[in-house]
C-alpha cells in the first residue's frame, strides 16, 4: 500500500469538513511519517517538496517512490483541465532513482483544454517507458458543475475513462491505472488488463463502508493494491496510525 500526498500542490487542502487541513505542511509531514512508518505501507506517491522533506527526516528508506507529474490544473480555477505538468518530468524521476510517475488524466466533453492534456500525458508514459519506469495514470471523466470540475464516478464514465487512459503513450507496457471506487466495480474493470491501484478520495463520514468497498475491489484479478491520501492522513477520529493498520489488513 502507498500513501499519497501530492494534492498541495493542486490547490487541494480540504480534507473532510477541515478546509485548509492539508496547509499545515508540519502535521502534514507528521502523518506522513507515521503512516509511512507502518508495517504493510511500502511506498509514497508525491510532489517534489513533499518528497524531499520526507527524505531529509529518512522516511523514505526502503520505499516505493512515486513522482506526482502534473499539477497545474489548480483546483477551483478557470484552467483546471488545463492540467500542465509543473512537478517532475520522466528525466527527473529516473535521475532521483524513483519507480515511476503519477498523471492526472480528466478528460471534459466540453472543455477544449483535455486534447492538450491527453497529448501531454501520452508523451509522459512515453518518456517514463523508456526508463523502463512505471506511468500511473488516474483517468476520469469530468464535466463543470456550477463552474467546478466534479468527476463523474460510475461505471460507464470509469470504462470510457480508462480505455482513452490504456491506449496513451508509445508502450502501455508500464502503465498501471489509478482508479476510484464505483458501483458496479467489477464491469468497470473489465474494460482494461492493465494492472490498477484503487484510491482513496474524499475523507468519507462512514469509513467502515469505504473499507468494505476497497476490501471488495482489492479481489478483483487485475487490482494490486492501494494508493490512499487523505482518507488515511486525515481520518474523522484522527487516528492515522488505525487507520493506515486497518486498510494494510484489506492487503
């Protein structure tokens, strides 16, 4: 299971009903370090300035590390699925002896900015698989909500989302899919035999259900495990260390 912590840079500080809670990159660093500290959590999915303050206080010995691509589609912002890549680049996360790089990949019907994002992503997995590094690729389809960007979660959107994300790139021979949970997850899977991790989204109020749902999907033949954030970092009891115990035990 790894740990995710690249929303920052986004924009994104809500977790759960605590609006600016990811802002506080101390307590941030201080769940980090905690989850990442127990047993079952082998890796961290992140920009570089949360990455490298993780390695200067060591807590990235012996763990997977996963390079956050691109972050400039701003939460909130008029140019949201204009989401350029102003983290790491294929050359930087090859050179920082990382395993791979995550893309954000949401594609809008009526957003013109998605053919510029999809190119942008197809020529990362591209670059990543000449490093023989694996492309994490998060697909969703999106669509402007009273002037936000929501992701629309159900089956048929995950299918067409996911087969756009399979084809990007020169190879799909290191693509894994990072992918939310849906009703109907077992037909939303079927569209793809790329190997895929389930993410945790939105901090919920009834963690037991969202359990049961990662438990459910983690059976699924072509799941492989769990890149989880702020469900994790920010639980509603703020016990990160049960809550990081509880899903390694779904593993």
């Amino acid at each position: 299971m790894m740990i995710a912590a690249d929303h920052p840079a986004r924009g994104a500080l809500r977790a759960g009903d605590r609006p600016f809670a990811m802002g506080d990159r101390g307590d941030l660093l201080d769940r980090l370090v905690l989850a990442l500290s127990r047993p079952g959590v082998n890796g961290v999915l992140g920009t570089p300035d949360v990455l490298e303050d993780l390695l200067l206080l060591g807590a990235l010995d012996d763990k997977v590390v996963v390079g956050s691509m691109n972050r400039g589609g701003l939460a909130g912002t008029a140019f949201e699925i204009d989401d350029r890549f102003t983290a790491y680049d294929a050359a930087s996360i090859a050179a920082s002896g990382y395993e791979g790089g995550k893309m954000l990949t949401r594609i809008d019907a009526e957003d013109p900015a998605t053919v510029a994002t999809l190119e942008s992503c197809a020529r990362a997995v591209g670059d990543l698989a000449e490093h023989r590094l694996m492309a994490m690729v998060e697909p969703f389809i999106s669509h402007r909500v009273d002037g936000r960007v929501r992701n629309e979660l159900t089956a048929d959107a995950m299918i067409r989302a996911m087969t756009v994300a399979a084809g990007l790139g020169r190879t799909s021979a290191y693509t894994w899919l990072k992918v939310p949970i849906v009703e109907d997850m077992e037909r939303a899977m079927g569209a793809t035999t790329l190997p895929a991790v389930i993410l945790g989204g939105e901090v919920s109020t009834d963690p037991d259900a969202v359990f049961a749902s990662w438990s459910k999907a983690l059976a699924l033949p072509t799941v492989q495990g769990l890149v989880i954030g702020r469900s994790l970092l920010y639980p509603p009891d703020d016990d990160v260390a049960k809550a990081v115990d509880a899903a390694v035990g779904l593993l």
